[in-house]
C-alpha cells in the first residue's frame, strides 16, 4: 500500500511539471544560441540570435530589458524604396511552432536604447526577454565589433 501512494505521488509531481519537460512555459520552450550585441561607445545598438522553439505552439517575445540600456525595443528592417529603415515591431517577435527564428542585421532584433555604458568586444550583456505569458528567457550576448546594422531608425514617426 505505502508503494502505490509513492508512485502516484511521483505521477502527480509530474503532471504539476505540465508534462510536457521543457516547455511548461513559453520561455522554456525557446533556446537560444549564438546571441551578439553589436559594439557601442554608447547612444543604441542591437542584438541578435538564432533562437529556436521546440514546443508545438506559436509563442512570441513582446519585451526584452538588459541592465545595459535604458530601455530595449523589438525591431524589424522594413525597406521602402532602397533605404533600411527600422522600426518596433508590432504585436513583438513571434517565434513559430517547431522551428527556427534568427534574429539578425537586415532582419528582427532586439535594439538596446540609451546604453548606460560603452559595449566593448569581448564582454557579454546579460539581455531577459518576456513572453507573452509572462516567462522570462534570460540571454547572455557576446559583445563584437561588426560594420553593418546601421539600419535607421524613423523613431516611431509617421510621415
Ligand atoms: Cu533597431
């Protein structure tokens, strides 16, 4: 008798995990490799990933926050025309069932605003990004130089 109670026990713990390992939330369900910051003396800059989500279901990033900047946007490149031009994201970066999303120069990022310090190469930055169920996925981006992702940025303005 004490042995059923043991193992139904053990059932329960379990099912309190949500079944599923590793994907109880939304966070969970998402890994991230290869994250960069690009280097800055200061003002902005951006950070990239390859992230993947391993879960059955679409979930999505809609804010992100680092102690090393102000405040961090969702972005996306849109051109019109020939330019570049970035600009937030609306409704955040959605991450697909079963597959991989890269963030990327040209593409979505994750922009830092009003760094608090210089970015130099070498270092890391500690990013957390939030889902929409409200998990957190905590991210550790290597600081490097890079040339490009020079994309403008229209602020948010119309017109
Ligand atoms: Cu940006």
């Amino acid at each position: 008798m004490r042995r059923i109670v043991c193992v139904l026990l053990a059932v329960a713990v379990l099912a309190g995990c949500g079944g599923s390992p590793g994907s109880a939330t939304d966070a969970a369900a998402v890994h991230v490799h290869d994250a960069w910051v690009k280097a800055a003396d200061g003002g902005m800059t951006a950070a990239f990933a390859h992230l993947t989500n391993d879960s059955d279901r679409e979930v999505r990033i809609t804010s992100a926050a680092t102690p090393a900047a102000a405040r961090v946007e969702l972005h996306e490149v849109v051109r019109d025309g020939g330019a570049a031009t970035m600009r937030p994201k609306a409704g955040g970066i959605v991450l697909p069932a079963r597959s991989a999303t890269e963030l990327t120069p040209g593409g979505d990022h994750l922009m830092l605003m009003d760094l608090t310090g210089p970015l130099t190469p070498g270092s890391d930055v500690e990013i957390t990004a939030t889902f929409d169920d409200g998990s957190t996925l905590p991210i550790t981006a290597q600081v490097r130089d890079f040339p490009g992702a020079d994309e403008h940025y229209d602020g948010g303005h119309h017109g």
